[in-house]
C-alpha cells in the first residue's frame, strides 16, 4: 500500500540559484516594466505574459543595445 503513494519532491535549496549582476538586474526590471503585456487565462487562473518579439523590440530601444558584450560581462573596456 505504502507503493501507491506519491514520493515528495525534494526541493531545491537556494544555492543552486545564481545571482544576478546589477545590470542583468536593470534589465530584467527594464523588461518587465516597459514590455508591452497581455492578459488572459491559464487553467482557470488570470496570467500576465508578454510576446518574445515585443521584449526583443523593447530591448533594442532602450539603452542597453549599444553595450558591448565586454561590459555586460562585467571586464573592463580600458586597455
């Protein structure tokens, strides 16, 4: 009987999560704010979700499209 039950799910501990860089951070805030949004439902729940295109759009609009990938990177441009 005890073969029938759900066996748990172990739960991931919160180092295996990675930190996010202060500009990854800016970004992702950039993204969620000015990204255009829709609504709609899921299974019964209301969602808001956005188009990939549009984040993409959003992106290259805003201030980090001329970053270079040096500088997202974190390594200093000066040589």
């Amino acid at each position: 009987m005890s073969d029938n039950r759900k066996k748990s799910r172990r739960r991931r501990s919160t180092d295996e999560v990675p930190e996010l860089t202060p500009i990854e951070k800016s970004i992702a805030k950039h993204l969620r704010f000015q990204c255009p949004t829709k609504k709609g439902m899921l299974m019964g729940m209301q969602v808001v979700y956005f188009n990939g295109t549009k984040a993409v759009e959003c992106l290259t609009e805003s201030k980090w499209s001329s970053i270079s990938t040096k500088a997202l990177a974190g390594e200093s441009t000066k040589d």
